[in-house]
C-alpha cells in the first residue's frame, strides 16, 4: 500500500465565498474587503487562494505610483 505524502505547498486553497464566515476569513487573510474578494474571484475565475492572492499582488503593484510613473514616462 502507497501513502500519498502531499506538503502543504502543494495543496490547494480553496475559497468559499457562499459561507459568510468562510468569506470574513479569506478577505482578512487577503487583507481586503468582502466585496472586494468577491469581485476578484469573478476577474480571476478561480476560487483558488494562491490565485487570488497573486491578482490582488499584481494589482496592488499597478496601483503604486511609482508604476504609474514609469508607465507615463
């Protein structure tokens, strides 16, 4: 008999944003809104908290006036 030794990196993270407390939970994690998480599981199609997480990272990073800046220069 095999044992299956899956690590914590390798699991998948799931959001549930139909429970409300699941949706306080990840929101806290992400260190975002409850609206703000479900519209980003909508943008990014994908409940998957990895995912999620590099979205909000990337559009944090656009956001930051210093990217501004090298976009307008």
């Amino acid at each position: 008999m095999e044992i299956q030794n899956i690590s914590t990196t390798a699991r998948k993270e799931l959001i549930d944003i139909s429970d409300e407390q699941d949706r306080n939970y990840w929101a806290t994690r992400l260190g975002v809104s409850c609206e703000k998480l479900k519209s980003t599981v909508k943008a990014v199609q994908s409940m998957e908290f990895s995912k999620l997480k590099d979205y909000l990272r990337m559009e944090k990073i656009k956001t930051a006036s210093t990217y501004q800046r090298f976009l307008n220069a």
